[in-house]
C-alpha cells in the first residue's frame, strides 16, 4: 500500500510536470477583455454626443484612489497580497462544487478571477480541466507579474453591472464621477456589486436590503484588514446611487452625425472595430448649440402644420476650415436625412459657379451677355426662355446675377465652356458623379444637377475663403486609447483666383441687397448669397454666406410635387427658405464680430446706389419694379419691421407656358416625378440641351 501511494504521489507529480510545462500564459488576451468603447463629442471635446462599443475606459492603478483598491480586496480576496494566486481551500470548495453539481462558481482569487476574464483560451464553463488550467496560469502569473499589476488588470476587466466594465466606468455609471474621486462609501459600494452586478445595479427593496448588507459587509470588512479604522467606518453612509442612464438611442440628427462621423472614420482608415473597441476619442465639428439654432430656424419659421412631405435640409459649414458646424437633416422621427444624403436640383444657386468661371478666365463683372428671351443654342433642338418671357437685353453680370437671368447666363456658359464650369464645380466640392451626365446640356448652368445642402454649402464657402474650397468634414480629432493626438487636416483646393471670388462675391452681395434674395438680409453685417427655385417649385434654396459662415438651406417634397406651406403658398427661394438662413445665421453670428468681403475690382460698380439703378431693374423676376417690392423699402429710406410683405410675394416666379418650348420639357425635374430624393441624384436620367431646366428663377 505504501508503495502503491508512493507510486500514485510520484505520478500525480509527474502529471502535474507535464501540465505545468504545457500550460503556457497565453500570449493573447481576450477582446471583450481589453476592448475600450469610443466615446464621440461634440466640437468643444466636452459635450459627448454618443458612445459606441463596449463601455470601458481603462485607468492605471494610481489613478483608483488607495480606499478603492483596499474594499474590493477585502471583498474579493483578502490574502491578496500574500497567496501565490490561488487559495487551495477556496479552490477545493469550488472544485467540489463543480464534481457535485452545485455549479457555484467560487473561492476564486483576484488572480484567478482576472486570468478568467483576461487572457485568450480560457472560457467561462464551469469543468475540472478548466479550473485546473487557470490554477497553473495563475500560479504562473503570480510568479510573473507583480500584484499591482494583477490588480489594475482586474479592476479594468471586472464587470459591474449598469453595461459598465472595469472601475472607472462603474464610477460613472453608478455615481457620475471619476475613479479618483470616489469616496470610501461608494468604493465599498462598487466592491459590493462585483458579486452580483445584476442584483446590485439597480437594487430596490428585498434587493436594496441586501445591497445594504453586503455594503456594510465589506466595510466592517475594511475595518478588520485594517484598511480604515472603526471610527472611520462608523461615519460611512451608505451611498446615494445615481439613476440608471438609458442606453444611447440615437435618433433623427444624433443617429446622423454618428453615420456621419463613422463613415469619415472608415474612410480615413479607422475599421469599426477599432471604433468600437479602440477606446478612441473622437471629436467632431458639430456645434452644439448651433445645432440646435438650426432646429429652432426650422420650427420657429415653418408652421406646424407644414405638411410631412415638406422636406427642410440645413448646412453650414467653416469657409476657413471645411467643418461641417451645424445642420438640420430633418424631424427626429424620419429614417432620412435631409442635409447629407438627399440631394435636389440646385437651380439658380448653381448660377455663382459659372459667373466665378467666367471672371476666372479673362471675364469681367461689366463683361455682357444676351438676356433676351428666348435664346436659341447651337445644338439645342429649342429655345431657352426667360421667365415670364422678359427680355433684359445685353447686361452685365453684376444684374444678371442679380436678377437671376437665365438666357444670360445659358450665354454666359456657351462663352466660356461647361466643360470649365464643370470643373469648377467639382473643384468646389460636388463630384463629378452627380455633374457628368449633365455638363453637356445647355441649360447646365440653370442648376439642372442635383446637390445636398452640405454640398452646396460647402461651394459657396469656397467664396468666402477666398476661391480655395477646404474639404468638408465632420471630424476635428481622434486620440487613441494610448492619448497620441492625430488632427484632421483638410485638402485643399484652388476653385477660382482670389479676385475671381471677390467679384463673384461682390455680385451675390447684390442679389440680397437689391434682388432675388433680400429676405435674407442681416442688417449688422454683409452677406452674399444666391436663391433657387426649381421648376414648379419642385425644390427651392437660399445659399448664401458671410465671411465666417456659409449656410445652404433648401425645401422639397419627398414626393417631387410643388412646395407649399399653409398659409404661405407655393414657396420660392426667397421666401421661406431665406427666412430660415436668416433665422438662423443671425443666432449663430450673435455676438460674433462683424467681417468685411474683400473689394471687387474696379468696374464701376463700387460706387452703385439703388437710385442710380435703372428704373426697369426689378428685385424680382416677377414684374414688379423694385421700388414696389414690399420686402424692399430702402428705396424710400424706409425698413420693413417684418421680411413678410403684407401681400407675400414670390421672389421668383413659376415657369410660364412658354409656347417655344412644350411644358413636358419645360421642367427640370420632369422625368423623376416618383423618385424621392435619396441619395442617388433626384433628377433625369437623361437631359439634353433642349431642356432649359428647372434653374429659371
């Protein structure tokens, strides 16, 4: 018998040898173990706009105050820093749970516990062998590593209910505060909850007494390891425990800057799971404020009950910079985007691009060109008309832009090339995707693409910024979880020359203080700007800019049917959607300091007053001379108290029936009446310079 048992131990040893020798720490660690969420701000890096991933922000030990360490020890495993990394009775009491079907998972130490959840190779079932391998890795790593360094894994891995894992983002779950300022009541109280996260997270009642008992468990438990003193004990509270956060349900805009944020991350070589896992801190352009300046325009201009088809996109963006600031994509109930994604036909906003082409290749702002209507193009099978069919004669850029002439500008692009115009375009931020198939239509210039607000926006502050276009973004920063610091740095693009853009601007500042655009006029400072109305109003814009701001707001329908709103009408790009820029930039430039546009050549212009215009110049298209505009009075040194005229009137009228040219294609959007705007261009599959397009006021 001696020998047998002899024999036995020697073999037991020799076994245990071999285990010893094969069982390796793991050179891996589990994902779920060391992955760290992203947390997304907004632009100030304080404001968190979403979280993504899993909820943990790791710390080092220093940073989890002494009081912290001392209660989940002495609530864990008070032979912490004393055993060899496992407790032989707590191991035989589980071991013998585990052969009797108890299934109660204990006696586990801090080292085992974290070898559990850390390293890669070791599940959660509850065996023999599964045991045996964590005894000899801990026994292994409490021969390889310090306890200190043991211990700041397991706070970090540890989950501890409320969707939070490791210390830090328990502090935050349960008490709002950071690991470094917990008290010893509420580091006792995280130590209570380790045992049963899902009891302890949100305890009331039967579950609230229990929570106490543990609670007072542990520091009675403190007292004994001699961590704090009874005195100290004795003045503990148990804890006030802050409310439960619902979990981040993004929807309407927050649901789209994330997309947003995320998107330009993949772009930029960041994978979702570096998102997810990466313990990233990314800081986006938005604005908070003026992203709710931007809901405010919107509601505070529409009334309520605007129809739901009624779609409203907003964008503006940092000329200087490129930066998405702000926008409005729509109610918080719609599952589209209205500022992004959806894209419509530009119309007359698309008019600047070739008036910045045309002075960037040897055109002048007194350069004429044929406003009369209608005009016959080379190639076009019919004539372009004006609307209502009024002829201006030859003039200038300055009153074309102005008056948002078409056939002029038709001859301007016959002049000076699409193909120039549409390179000018893509320069300043549209793709070539979504220009192509029409740079070849003599009505290009009319607006016949379709654009997103963010798009157009971000053209117009190629203005601004002097004819250089920064490339629009959404992302500020992105530090790592290791705090290396990587700042966006934008592209940029030469649009136009610096000249080019000052006169283009300088005729786009006529349009909003004498055109098409005056119900977007800021009294305290200058603004340039363009308005667009669609053919049937299918879709209406007001684009426009100061030298810090430049913002695109259009309206349409997500049916492509006429925009009109109760008690307004059928809209047009000087109406409501000037309103809303105006509603909003005077918000966002409250307080902001007044900037001037740079001076525009000399052509004679300079020196133009409204009485020295010619009487027959109208801030319409609709007929009236300016000096009975009812949103105009500074004609007789007078100022409106309201931009609404007591009779409202268009900015820019409807098409006519024009008999040259058939109303099947007198219509820009006449072969995507039932296609919503999406993503993919809201327009024709097929234009031709026959269509003067929807860019006619």
């Amino acid at each position: 018998m001696a020998i047998a048992f002899g024999a036995g131990i020697l073999a037991m040893v020799g076994l245990f040898g071999i285990a010893w020798a094969m069982t390796p720490i793991p050179d891996s660690t589990q994902k779920e173990a060391t992955a760290q969420g992203s947390v997304i701000y907004y632009r100030d890096g304080k404001s968190v706009l979403a979280k993504q991933g899993v909820n943990r922000k790791n710390v080092k030990l220093g940073q989890v105050p002494a009081h912290v360490r001392d209660a989940v020890i002495a609530a864990e495993n008070r032979s912490f820093y004393s055993d060899g990394g496992v407790s032989l009775k707590g191991t035989a009491r589980a071991v013998w749970s585990t052969v009797t079907g108890q299934q109660l998972q204990g006696g586990s130490t801090i080292t085992q516990q974290m070898v559990r959840n850390y390293y890669s190779g070791l599940s959660q079932e509850r065996s023999i062998t599964r045991k045996f391998k964590e005894i000899l890795i801990s026994i292994k790593v409490d021969q390889s590593k310090s306890k200190d360094w043991v211990l700041e894994q397991y706070l970090n891995t540890i989950y501890f209910g409320r969707g939070a894992n490791g210390v830090q983002a328990a502090a935050q779950a349960y008490f709002g505060k950071n690991v470094e300022d917990l008290t010893v009541a509420e580091g006792a109280y995280l130590a209570a909850v380790i045992q049963q996260p899902s009891r302890f997270a949100d305890p009331k009642a039967a579950d609230l007494d229990a929570a106490r008992t543990r609670w007072k468990a542990i520091v009675d438990a403190m007292v004994q390891t001699r961590a704090i003193t009874a005195q100290d004990a004795a003045k503990q509270v148990f804890p006030a425990l802050k409310k439960p956060r619902a979990a981040f349900a993004l929807k309407g805009q927050d649901q789209v800057m994330v997309d947003r944020v995320r998107e330009e991350l993949n772009a930029r070589g960041y994978t979702d799971e570096v998102i997810d896992n990466g313990g990233l801190k990314i800081v986006t352009t938005f604005d908070k404020n003026l992203m709710g300046a931007a809901e405010r325009a919107v509601k505070s201009v529409l009334p309520e009950s605007t129809s739901k088809k009624v779609r409203t996109g907003l964008a503006a963006i940092d000329p200087a910079t490129g930066e998405v600031v702000a926008f409005y994509g729509g109610r918080k109930d719609q599952s589209w985007d209205n500022a992004f994604s959806a894209k419509v036909q530009a119309g007359s906003t698309f008019k600047p691009y070739t008036l910045a082409t045309a002075l960037d290749n040897g055109f002048d702002l007194s350069t004429t060109v044929n406003g009369n209507s209608p005009i016959s193009v080379r190639g076009a099978s019919q004539a372009i008309p004006n609307d209502s069919g009024r002829s201006y004669g030859y003039i200038d850029l300055v009153r074309a832009t102005q008056n948002s002439v078409n056939t002029a500008f038709v001859d301007l692009g016959q002049k000076v090339g699409l193909d120039k115009v549409a390179k000018v375009a893509e320069a300043a931020g549209i793709p070539a995707s979504q220009l192509d198939q029409h740079k070849i239509a003599a009505s290009f210039p009319l607006g016949v693409a379709s654009v997103s607000a963010v798009q157009n926006a971000s053209g117009f502050a190629s203005f601004a910024n002097g004819g250089v276009h920064m490339e629009t973004h959404v992302i500020k920063s992105v530090t790592d979880a290791n705090g290396k610091k990587s700042v966006i740095k934008p592209k940029s693009t030469t649009v136009v020359g610096k000249q080019a853009a000052a006169d283009a601007i300088y005729a786009m500042e006529q349009v909003v203080k004498y055109g098409t655009g005056t119900g977007a006029r800021l009294y305290d400072r200058p603004v340039a700007g363009k308005t667009g109305t669609t053919d049937s109003s299918g879709a209406v814009w007001f684009n426009g800019f100061t030298p810090q701001l430049a913002t695109a707001v259009n309206m349409f329908r997500d049916d492509n049917k006429t925009v009109e709103v109760p008690g307004y009408g059928v809209q047009f790009g000087g109406q409501l959607p000037a309103r809303i820029w105006k509603a909003f930039m005077t918000e966002a430039l409250e307080g902001k300091p007044v900037e001037e546009f740079p001076e525009p050549s000399d052509y004679g212009y300079s020196q133009w007053d409204e009485q020295e215009m010619p009487g027959d110049d109208r801030g319409f298209d609709n007929g009236y001379d300016r000096r009975d505009n009812p949103w105009n009075n500074e004609w007789s040194g007078e100022r409106l108290d309201s931009d609404e005229p007591s009779t409202p009137q268009p900015d820019e009228t409807s098409t006519p029936q024009n008999p040259v040219i058939p109303e099947e294609t007198d219509r820009g959007d006449a072969d995507n009446s039932e296609a919503p705007p999406s993503e993919a261009p809201a327009e024709p599959d097929q234009l031709d310079d026959t269509s003067h397009g929807p860019g006619n006021r």
